[in-house]
C-alpha cells in the first residue's frame, strides 16, 4: 500500500473513532436530560392529580370513589390486628374496611387485597379492592387516635360488574 494510502486510512480510522465518541456522549446527554424531563412530568402530574382531603372529624372517614363526591362515614370499629378500622352507616353502602392493621406501624404502609392492610370498599352491587397494592399513609397512631389516608387507589370489583375506578379515603378513629 502506498504511504498516502496509509495516512487516509488512519486520518479516517481517527476521524471514525472521535466522531463516534462524540456522536455517543451527545446521545447519552441528551437520553438523560430526556429521561430527567420526562420523570419530573410524571412526578408533576401524579402531584397534580393527588388532591388531599379534608381532616375528617375524630370517629369519621372521608371517602371518595372515582369522581364521586366525598361520602363521610362514621366509625363502626377501630381496633389493632384482625379486625382493623371499618365505617360504615347501619347496613347502607358504601362502606370503608381496612382489616389486619398494626397500630405500632406509622408512615407508609401499603393497602392490598389480602393479609396486612387488605382493604375493600362495599358499594351498591358488589365491593371493591386494589388491582394490585396501592401505598397509604398512617398520619397518626398515638396513644388514643388512628389516622390514615390513600389517594387514588386502582380498584377492581371483586364482586358485582361496576368498572374499575379509584378510592380515596381519609379516616380517623379511636382507638378502641
């Protein structure tokens, strides 16, 4: 091969390796810029569509179904372990339960369908539970009081033909 032949094939070789290092830094750059846009939009959404109910009174919840408005319930019972909290009035619907709670847990915790913190949701035609599991929050347990909150937890009726929808609640009772 000829010298000048040589030197082209370096030169390009150079040329094709710098090139690329900076075709693939531009690429990362700017997948993690669009990585950071497009979660600070997520996480801006799902704050926006979180609207916090109001503190409901002592031996009361605060309950929302989808776009419904806010039912207030009075308790039933609130007691640690199996039973856990329950609001309801008489046998009309809806109704609020909460079953398997540990009073010494505070701050996250998460609602499901079965074992700890299973939750259901009794309406007219059948009840709901979570779809999957959905985080809620324990905003108090002292001495006396259980305060808990969940907003816009994916359901699913367990019983009855009603569509999927969310549940919002925010109770609290006396501990019993």
């Amino acid at each position: 091969m000829s010298q000048t032949v040589q030197t082209f094939k370096r030169g390009f070789s150079i040329l094709l390796v710098a090139s690329s290092f900076f075709f693939f830094q531009a690429c990362e750059k700017k997948s993690d810029d669009s990585e950071s846009s497009l979660l600070a939009l997520v996480a801006l959404s799902q704050t926006s569509a979180i609207v916090e109910l109001p503190e409901p009174a002592l031996d009361t919840a605060q309950l929302k179904i989808g776009d419904q408005t806010i039912t207030v319930l009075p308790v039933g019972f609130c007691e640690n372990g199996n039973t856990g909290i329950g609001f309801f009035q008489g046998a009309a619907n809806p109704t609020l339960f909460v079953h398997e709670i540990d009073f010494s847990q505070s701050g996250a915790v998460i609602l499901n369908r079965t074992n700890a913190y299973h939750m259901d949701v009794d309406v007219d035609g059948g009840y709901y539970s979570p779809t999957s599991t959905c985080q809620a929050t324990v905003r108090e347990s002292s001495a006396t009081v259980y305060e808990m909150e969940a907003y816009n937890c994916p359901v699913h009726p367990m019983i009855g033909s009603m569509p999927d929808t969310t549940i919002s609640f925010r109770a609290k009772c006396t501990k019993n």
